[in-house]
C-alpha cells in the first residue's frame, strides 16, 4: 500500500458529488477537552500506525459502573484542509469520513483499549450475535460549530446512559458514560473538518453498540464491540423547517407493553420500515403509531417523540415502556416549562390530537419539526394556514440556539470541545 492510500482510498467521489482530499497531517493534540494529549505521526509512517490505542485509567462514573475511562495518547494523522461540500445542498445523508472509534469486550468484562481507525469496512462472523439475534444498539448525537469556531456537543452524558439502559435490557455490557463521552470527543475531533459551517447543519455522531461474537443457539453473544462514525448533515425531513404530513397507523404497531420499544434497540427501527414505506409512497412524510393495546392513544413517529399544543399547554405521551425516552424530547419539556408553559407527560388520545392548535415532532436527527396536517382513518385534519406554529418556532429557536452555542448555556448541557 501507498503510503497515503489511507486518504487516498477514500478520496473519490462519494454520494451526490461529496470529495474527501488528501493533506497533511494537523494537531489534534494538546487539546485540554481530552483526557491526556497526543501527537500525530507524519504521514510517511501512518502505514505503520493506522490506528492507535488507548490506555487504561480507572474511573467511577455516575455511581453505577467502574470501567477505564478513555484517553488518547496515541498518534494519529488528521488531515486539515477543507471538504468540498455544498453546505447550502446537503441533507441528511450518509457522507464518508476519516475516521471511526472502536472499542471491544467480552460478556462479563469491561470495554477498554478504544482505537480510532480510518473509516471503513468492518470484519464481522456470519455467526455474530447482531446479525442472528438482534442484538444491537444505537444512539444519535450532534456536534456544531460555533461562530468563534469551537465545538459543542449536546447533552452526550443522555445518550451514554441512554445507552447503558438499552444495553441492560438487551444483556449486552456497555462502556461507562465516561468511556462514551470520551470516545465521542476523540471521533469528532478526529473528523472536525467535515463539522459544518454555523447555520449550515452539524456532524451527525453514530456509537453503535452490538452483540459481534460468534453464537449459533439463542443466547447473549460472548463478544460486544462499540464502534462510533460520523456524517455531516442537513435536515432530516426535505421540508426543513416547514410542516410535515403525517398518517396514523391502525393496523402495525412500532412497540408493545413489555417489549422493547423505550430502547434505542436496532429492530425498533427495521419493524416500522414497511408502514413507513407505505405511508411515503402515497406522499406522507412519516408515520404515527398508536399504542397495541387501545389503539387510541399516541405513542410516536417513526423516529421521533409527538407532541400536542391546546392554548397554553402542552402535552406528549408519557414514557412508559413503549416509548423511547428521547434527548431532544426531554430538553424541550424543560425548555418549554422555563418559557412559561404548562407541560403534561401523560395518555394523549387521538381524539385530542385531531383537536390541538398545534403539533410537532421532536428529536436528534429533526431536532423540532411542525406537523402541517394528520390523516386518520381517510380523514385528514390541518393545522395552521400549513405554516409553521407560533409555539414549534418559539421551541425550535430556543433549542437550535442553545445547540448552537449562541445564547447562554443556563442549563447546562452544552459540552465544549476547544
């Protein structure tokens, strides 16, 4: 191999006319956001060193779990020069990056000796306990660049937990939310220059978390394997800000009482693919699932939290097993008591819904998105004139604004990088 096909390689066309370049190697090290400093080695040596590893420190974390937290101390060649990308265009799609982070352990041990490694291809059994039994995990987060360019992230300590819940309910080990939130800093510093401009989107955050060690019967898999890659993004739905239809499903159902629906597990999602193909064919942009057992209370879209405005009050579904206890969900609810709003997490029928002022969504990948109008059994009911909301705008400003670093962080969530 050449000495710079590590870059290389990976410098042809990707996507809608995304090109990665090739360059010289820049810092990532002395940053003060990472457990210990590294250095990068020269790009004529990186065929000896691909990947680096890092040590082991022993840390308790949130009083649940003692795991090694993460440090770099490792070299690693990140190019510097700049991505051509229309920031203008993009959406939310895949776009390759230069690195990913990777982490291994085995059933009953403790993940450590994490390596960030050129993005790529994976090597995985045909046996591995993902691909038979679903045992699987995922989270969503985002990085911004700020104005004075620095970086923030958004509440990365919710999704390590959020993790390590969904990894208990699937019997799988998880890293520490200091691991996690450690891995996730070395990844996006790794992989800065494809952070967008401010205002022009963010750089998607993936951690996975799945069952790759070989079973054949039915049982937790004897090897789990944390793996983090990154995409920059524009907005999930093509209509941005504007209001998105929805369709309410009556015959399938995302999730029921006692399964797994209130984690991030990766079936979830693969189980809503049919109705929400439907759905868009017919020129819907998402779905909404009612609950299994009534069939008339909301539950959520496809892969975001639903919520209702009347007057002053807002309502969502309650979390109660069914439902996956979203980030972006759970900041709104704050954000939206502290601007004065009576919030109510309990049972929302859909009596209520065809009754509201107003309806969003809500999530990571949407962040907040306006409902323009809901179908339910061939009736379609609109809200607003098809603009966006007054109280959708006021939430959606708040959150974007505090995500990207330009109000003052009273609550507490931002995590800079620089």
């Amino acid at each position: 191999m050449e000495t710079s096909a590590v870059f290389l390689n990976a410098a042809t066309t990707i996507g809608g006319g995304f090109h990665r370049h090739t360059t010289t190697a820049s810092l990532l090290s002395r940053n003060p956001y990472l457990t210990t400093p590294f250095s990068f080695l020269p790009l004529n040596k990186l065929q000896h060193q691909s990947r680096f590893n890092l040590p082991n420190t022993t840390t308790t974390t949130c009083g649940t779990n003692i795991a090694p937290a993460v440090g770099v101390n490792s070299p690693v060649s990140v190019p510097s020069d700049t991505v051509d990308i229309d920031w203008d265009t993009i959406g939310f799609g895949l776009v390759h990056t230069d690195h990913m982070y990777t982490m291994k352990c085995s059933l009953g041990g403790s993940f450590s000796k994490g390596e960030l490694v050129p993005f790529g291809n994976i090597e995985l059994s045909p046996c591995a306990g993902v691909l038979n039994y679903g045992q699987g995990l995922f989270e969503g987060l985002k990085a911004y660049r700020t104005e004075d360019d620095n970086i923030l992230l958004f509440r990365p300590e919710e999704n390590a937990k959020r993790m390590m819940m969904g990894a208990e309910r699937m019997c799988m080990p998880s890293p520490s939310v200091d691991q996690f939130i450690q891995a996730v800093k070395a990844t996006v510093l790794a992989n800065e220059r494809w952070i967008p401009p401010p205002g022009k989107g963010s750089l998607y955050i993936r951690p996975l978390l799945i069952g790759s060690g070989s079973v054949l019967g039915l049982a937790p898999a004897p090897e789990y394997t944390f793996l983090i890659y990154v995409s920059p993004v524009g907005n999930y739905f093509k209509e941005g800000l504007s209001p998105i239809n929805l369709i309410i499903e009556t015959e399938m159902h995302r999730a029921t009482p006692g399964g797994t629906g209130s984690v991030k597990t990766i079936g979830n999602y693969a189980a809503v693919l049919k109705a929400q193909g439907a759905a868009k064919a017919e020129g819907y942009s998402d779905v909404l699932y009612l609950d299994s057992v009534h069939k008339k209370y909301l539950e959520e879209v496809s892969s975001c939290n639903i919520f209702i405005v009347k007057g002053n009050s807002i309502s969502t579904p309650d979390i109660k097993g069914t439902i996956l206890p979203g980030i972006t969900r759970k900041s709104i609810i704050d954000v939206a008591r502290d601007e004065g709003f009576q919030v109510e997490e309990r049972e929302v029928t859909v009596d209520e819904l065809l009754d509201a002022d107003e309806v969003f969504c809500t999530g990571t990948a949407v962040v907040v998105s306006p409902v323009g109008s809901i179908t339910y059994l061939g009736k379609s009911v609109s809200y607003g004139s098809h603009g966006v909301g007054l109280v959708s705008q006021q939430l959606y400003s708040s959150l974007t604004r505090l995500q990207m670093g330009l109000v003052d962080d009273k609550m507490g969530w931002i995590v800079k990088l620089k």
